[in-house]
C-alpha cells in the first residue's frame, strides 16, 4: 500500500511541476504577436492625388455625424418631379401651426367611433391587436 502512495506522490509532484513557471517542463514558448510576419511598407508607385479646388469645403469641416450618414446612405438623392410637385402644391406651413393645432377652435372632421377604435387598438403583429367595433 506504501508502495501505491509513494507512486501517487511522485507522479502528483511530477504533474503538477508542469504547472509552474521554472522547473522540468519549462522552456521558450512562441510568442503569438510574432508569429504572423508583417508585410513590408510598400510606397505606391503613382502620386496622382489632385489638389482641392478653391472655395470647396474641406472634408474635415464636416460633422462625424454626417460622415456616418454620407458612409450609410450616400449623399442625397434628388427629388423626383412628383415629389417637387407635391411640394410646391402643399405650399409653405403658416409660422404658428405647431400652436393653432391645439386649440379647440380649429376645425377637424370628426372621423367617428371606428377610426378612434383602430388607432387605439395595442400595437402587436396582429394576434393580440384587436378593437371592438359597434361596441
């Protein structure tokens, strides 16, 4: 039995010497930041860069708000002659209406019971949303 235990002693110790940092097991280990080589700085063959036209704005000058928007979404689109049409018919908005919206001497068409009932119906994918109608 004596036996036994000195041989769990001796390979527990030798085991667990392949933990410590000095000792049987210990030797140069690669490091992983050097493993990959790093291609060499190249400088381009052709400098055909173009100076800035004067007067234009200076790419910088932007917000990084919009540069995200310009990345996103390109720069903008021009309208459509419906959509101009549209709005040169609608006209420009009176200076006030954010204020004539609310006041209860503004006319509005009063769309009935039903309409009230959908647009306050819970917003769900269709299962739970439900309005009573005639109620």
């Amino acid at each position: 039995m004596r036996k036994y235990l000195a041989l769990a002693v001796i390979g527990s110790a030798t085991l667990l010497s392949g933990c410590g940092s000095s000792g049987l097991f210990n030797r140069d280990r690669p490091d992983e930041f050097a493993v990959q080589r790093q291609a060499p700085l190249v400088i381009p063959p052709d400098f055909a860069l173009t100076p800035p036209a004067p007067g234009a704005p200076r790419p910088s000058d932007r917000s990084t708000a919009q540069q995200a928007q310009d990345a996103l979404f390109g720069p903008p689109a021009p309208r459509s002659s419906i959509e101009t049409t549209a709005g040169n018919r609608a006209g420009t908005a009176a200076a006030s209406i954010r204020s004539t919206v609310g006041d209860p001497k503004t006319n509005t068409v009063a769309k009935g019971d039903v309409t009230r009932d959908i647009i306050a119906a819970p917003q769900g994918d269709g299962r739970e949303a439900q309005a009573v109608i005639g109620g």
